[in-house]
C-alpha cells in the first residue's frame, strides 16, 4: 500500500512536534505551514510552539485532535 506525503507528515505529528526541516526530511514536504493551514481549515487542531534551530527561531506543530465526523 502506498502512503501518501500528507498521510506520512500527518502520522509524524501524531508522534512529535514537526519543524519544517522535519518534515522535509522526513516526508518531503516544503511547505509545512501550508498544510496546517490546510487542515486547521478542514477543523484539525494542533499544538504550536517555537523552537530555535541553529539560531533561527521556527514553528513546531505537532496533532491534537481530529475534527469530528
């Protein structure tokens, strides 16, 4: 069965709090911002954090909650 990149990046940040270069390496995905946008918009919840990466400060998500079917 083949996993989608979204599928991939949405199980990683039921796991851990994803950072850009996470999910980049991980999953192969830019824009990670763009999908939570994405999925904030379709009534997902997550965890926002800032985190500092080699002295760039950068957004840390990570899943809280599904929205309700």
């Amino acid at each position: 069965m083949k996993t989608t990149k979204k599928a991939a990046l949405l199980a990683l940040l039921r796991k851990q709090y994803v950072t850009p270069l996470i999910a980049l390496h991980h999953c192969r995905i830019l824009s990670l911002s763009q999908r939570i946008s994405n999925w904030r918009a379709q009534g997902y919840e997550f965890a926002q954090r800032v985190v500092e990466c080699d002295g760039s400060r950068v957004a840390a998500y990570k899943f809280l909650k599904a929205p309700k079917s």
